[in-house]
C-alpha cells in the first residue's frame, strides 16, 4: 500500500450501537423512547440479533449514527468511483480550482534544472504530489485472467509525463498568467487529492459491499482497508457481524 495513504476520523456520534438501539427500541415501544431510558447492558449484541442476523433487512435504525472521515493523498481515480456512491454519504473534495500552488512548485523546481538532483530526490518530491501505481512498482499487474508482467520503462514512462504536467502547470500559471482553474485541465488522473467523506452505518457498509470486494480496484479496496479498524473500533458489534458474513463476498449490498 501506498505510504502516503491516509484515513483519520475527524467525527463521529459517540456510543452508535446505543443510538441503533433505541432507533430500533422505538419502532416496537408504546412509550416515547428517550436517552435516559433503560437498555440491556449488552445492547450491541441486541442490534445484531434483531436486525442483522437472518437478513431480516431492517436496515433503517442503522441510519442514525455517522462518522465522517479525512481522506488523504489518495488519486483522483479513487476520488471519481467513490463519490458514485451517494445515499446516505457526503463528501467535500480538495478542489484544484483554489489548490494550484503545491503542483507550480513541484512544476518550478523540475523545470529549473532537477537533474541535478539525487534520482530518488526527484522521484520522491513527484510522489509527494503524484500517485505511482503499485503495479508499476512491483513489475506486475493482476488482472482477470491472472497477473501479467510489466515492463520497467513503464516507471519511466509515468515519471516522464507526471514531470512534464507539472512543468506545464508551472508555466502556464506563472509565466502565461493561466489561473489554476484552467490549468488544472492538463493534470491527469493520478494527482493526489484529499477529501471528507460521511457515512451513517448503513451507508458505510454498503460502501464496503462494493469497493472492498476482490474485483474492485487496488486503490479503493486499501481506503477501505484504511477505514475499517475505525469501523470496528466505533461500532464493534455489528463490524464483526459485517467482517463475518460480507467483508469482501460482494453481496448485493442493502
């Protein structure tokens, strides 16, 4: 996985499991439900029994707890299948109309005469910005039909355009006066971009049914990765309900 690879929580409703029950508890109680109301100690194990296990599909208490998180230094590519996903999630993204500067001065510095630097400085400071797919690292892409070899040109290959799309970048904005919204439109798919991303419960595992299964991308199944132990962590009984019975089976996802 990509080092640079990021996922923190910036929030999320406290003691969620507590907030399904008494979703859950309301639809089946003649009294107003209210927070100060007495529940079984073990309530998260109730939420699994009740409305996960026998795919009883009663999905809607789910919806009322959400975590959000922060995203970073994922590719645009991962940016563009995520954000297909839309009930019950929202996202902000790190709009390159506002966010140029980062990519000019990586476009100055190459453009002043880089080769005149360590090879793994250069490729490093290109990295920081840019996304090198693992495939081209490792010399091997899986595919459908089973891995296949990748030639070395293709790291240089990569280098060589994500060099010249910053350099452009630089002199359009700085010596043409090209504003970064219109510069942007030759930076390609493997720029770097972070985002915020909140789900409810429901809508995060519906996320995980689509993109942590084998047959989705390499890159969207590691932000999966990333989210999980938060998961597990913010609402461990019914994580280790999801984790058993569809992390990663690509079930039809409710």
């Amino acid at each position: 996985m990509d080092a640079l690879f990021q996922v923190v929580v910036l929030n999320q409703t406290p003691d969620p499991e507590r907030v399904i029950y008494l979703a859950m508890h309301q639809d089946y109680s003649p009294g107003f439900v209210t927070a100060e109301d007495r529940i079984p100690d073990q309530y998260g194990e109730a939420v699994v029994k009740h409305l996960l296990e026998g795919n009883r599909g009663h999905y809607g208490p789910l919806e009322h707890p959400q975590i959000t998180f922060g995203v970073g230094h994922f590719p645009h590519t991962v940016m563009q299948q995520a954000r297909t996903h839309r009930v019950g999630i929202s996202f902000d993204v790190q709009s390159f109309r506002y966010t140029g500067q980062q990519i000019s001065t990586l476009g100055k510095f190459l453009h002043a005469g880089s080769q005149a630097q360590p090879p793994n400085e250069v490729i490093a400071k290109i990295e920081g910005l840019f996304y090198l797919p693992e495939t081209v690292k490792q010399g091997k892409a899986k595919t459908r039909q089973g891995f296949k070899p990748v030639s070395p040109e293709a790291m240089e290959i990569i280098l060589e355009q994500y060099r010249n799309q910053a350099i452009a970048y630089y002199r359009l904005v700085e010596e043409c006066g090209l504003p970064y919204e219109d510069a942007r439109n030759i930076i390609g798919y493997g720029i770097r971009q972070h985002f915020v991303v909140s789900f409810n419960c429901r809508s995060l595992m519906h996320f995980l049914d689509l993109r942590a299964k084998d047959d989705a991308q390499r890159e969207i199944r590691y932000l999966c990765e990333l989210m999980w132990p938060h998961f597990e962590a913010w609402c461990p009984h019914v994580a280790a309900w999801y984790y058993k019975n569809r992390w990663g089976k690509a079930k039809l996802s409710p």
